[in-house]
C-alpha cells in the first residue's frame, strides 16, 4: 500500500469536483494510487514540458489528477485534480 497525500491545492479541487458530481471519480482514483500508482486500468501518463515529474489520470475529459511518486517513501502526492490547462 503507498500512502497519498493531498495538496492543499487537491483539497480545495475535491471541493470543486463534489460541486460537479466527480466526487465518487476522484475517489476511485485515490483507491487505485493506494494500490499502485502505476496500475493499469485506467491509464496514466507521464507528464512533459513544466509539469515533467509528474504523472495524471483522467476524472473527466476536461479534469485530470495530477500526482508525483516518490518511490523511496513509497508516497503519492496529489498536487492538483482539476482542469491543469488553464
């Protein structure tokens, strides 16, 4: 099991997603970081440009949970789980 933490950032992005019903999306995301965070299904994917480190899934077409692993610790970071194209 790998512990996840949520950015202040996520927390407030959680709000959101309740306000929008992806609410029960995120959390199952969550569940499957808790097993691995490299388990495929759903797919993930490495992030580039700025944001190389890091790697996202999809909650919505237009929504994505952005994430980091630290495999020493055997952590998970959620940075952010709202729209990070804007």
């Amino acid at each position: 099991m790998w512990e996840v933490i949520l950015s202040k950032k996520a927390q407030e992005d959680l709000q959101k997603l309740k306000g929008i019903g992806l609410f029960d999306k995120a959390k199952q995301l969550v569940a499957i970081l808790r097993e691995n965070p490299f388990l495929n299904p759903p797919p993930y994917e490495k992030l580039v440009g700025n944001l190389k480190g890091l790697y996202s899934r999809r909650i919505s077409i237009k929504h994505r949970l952005a994430y980091r692993v630290d495999k020493e610790n055997n952590t998970v970071e959620i940075l952010r789980m709202w729209s990070y194209y804007e």
